[in-house]
C-alpha cells in the first residue's frame, strides 16, 4: 500500500514534469471523469501544480479544476516520454494526462474524481484528514490531540487512521512503534501525552527522511543502516533476531482489514 512517502514522491515527480505545461490529450477508463471532459474539456488547460494531500494526489488544472486520485492498494501513476513502452498492461490505464513532454498514467488507480478547485480544501475527503506528516506547517500538537480523541483504538490502528494524522501506513506504522518502544495492541487511552507525542516526532521524521530522496534505490530505511537488507527494525522480519537486542520479532494480523504488524517483544512494553 502507497504511504505518504510514495505519494509525496510520485507527486513531485509529476509536478516537475507537467507543472505549467498544456494537456494535448485526456484518457480515462471512468464514465464520470469522461463526462466532464466531455462537458469541459482537460485538454487545453494548463496544469497548475500536483500536490500530495495525505494519500490523496491532487492535479491542479487552469480553470478552477482538480483531479484527485487516491491509490488504495494496487494503483500507481506512471510518467513515460511519449511513445515510451509502458511497465503496466494498457488494459490497467484508468487515467491518462498527456503534454507535448510527457505522458502521465495512473494505472489500477480505483479512486479518482473532478472537483472544482475551490472546493478542494472543503472536500469531505481532503478536509477530515488529520495533520499532514510531510507539511510544512506541520501542526504536531493537533495531531496528537485527534490521536488521544481514539482513546478506545490500538496504538497501531490509530497512527493508520488517516483522519488523526495523515502519510503512515503499514511499514511506518511499525517502524514508527518500535523506535517509539511502544507495543502495537497498546489503546491509545493507556499512553501518556508525551509518549504520543514522541511516535508522532519519530513518524515525522521517518516520513522526512524517506521522502527526501535519501533512500533512492534502497527502498525505506529507518535504520540509518545503508545495506538494503538491514534499512528497517522490524517490518517484514517475522521471527528474525531484533536488532537491538536478538528476542524473534513478533508478527500479528491487526485490526480492521488484518493488517500485518511486527514488533519486538522486549523493547516495545509501554
Ligand atoms: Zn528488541
């Protein structure tokens, strides 16, 4: 599943090959966005920007339009020369922006929609999203405010609630846990306010430091340890030594849709 990271990466990709430049072509797999091409045509306009908001990706057209994608679990947006060979089945395009430079395609992207510019920030999607990890204006006391409103949930489940804080998914959110020392199946009701406030600084950081670039060609990295194979503490290392302190990492099925959780017994008590 995309994280906040991939979405700030694959967003800043796009805007710097397709901010300012016209559409010359529009191609979608979905009636509804058909219909507004049809009604007010993409191609012609200029695109404005690509942002990263939370998961969602967010395409700025001249004229007061926005396309706004969400890639759930298996989407992904591409960006080819034209003519370029494509890595995905045509079959797979769902969406597709094209300039006289380059060729934008989301493939399998299950969530996309039209909406008028001015109403982004109001969109109930966009506006129930809690503070965004990789912002600027990063508001970390608001964030640790929505995660304390989910006193009843596990630790786990509300760092993946993108309405507390927006940009973890399922490899921060244990990565996040470990470094913080806290155990995943903890409520959120049961951690004091500075612990919520440490996991949300080591998810700041974390989120940082992978979307910089830094991890290029290596894939995450939370280690601080250059060999891909040792970049993070615990996720995908089921039953493989800690690397602080040699107890088998621990691996469960958690919460709403079983998502995998890893943790090490020893250093994550609280
Ligand atoms: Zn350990």
């Amino acid at each position: 599943m995309p994280e906040g990271d991939t979405i700030f990466r694959a967003a800043r990709t796009l805007h710097r090959a397709l901010a300012g430049k016209v559409v010359t072509r529009f191609d979608t797999a979905y009636a509804p966005l058909a219909r507004v091409h049809d009604d007010t045509p993409i191609t012609g306009r200029t695109i404005e920007a690509v942002e990263a908001h939370g998961k969602h990706l967010l395409m700025r057209f001249s004229g007061d339009l926005a396309l706004r994608t969400h890639m759930r679990m298996h989407g992904s947006w591409h960006i080819y020369r034209p003519g370029e060979r494509w890595q995905r089945p045509p079959r797979e395009m769902r969406v597709l922006v094209e300039t006289a430079d380059f060729v934008a395609v989301g493939f399998n992207v299950p969530d996309a929609e039209f909406e008028a510019t001015r109403d982004v920030g109001a969109r109930d999607a966009i506006a129930r999203l809690g503070p965004d990890l990789l912002a600027p204006d990063f508001d970390a006391a608001e964030a640790v405010r929505r995660l304390r409103a989910r006193g009843d949930m596990t630790i786990a489940e509300a760092l993946l609630d993108q309405r507390a804080l927006a940009g973890i998914g399922n490899v921060f959110k244990s990565e996040v846990l470990f470094e913080g020392g806290v155990e995943p199946f903890a409520t959120v009701a049961t951690l004091a306010g500075e612990r919520l406030s440490a996991l949300v600084d080591i998810a700041r950081r974390q989120l940082g430091a992978n979307a910089g670039g830094a991890s290029s060609g290596h894939g995450r990295r939370t280690t601080g340890r250059m060999a891909p194979a040792e970049g993070l503490w615990v996720y995908g290392r089921g039953g493989r030594p800690c690397r602080r302190c040699g107890t088998l990492i621990s691996f469960a099925k958690q919460g709403v849709g079983s998502r995998s959780t890893y943790w090490c017994p020893t250093c994550q008590t609280a």
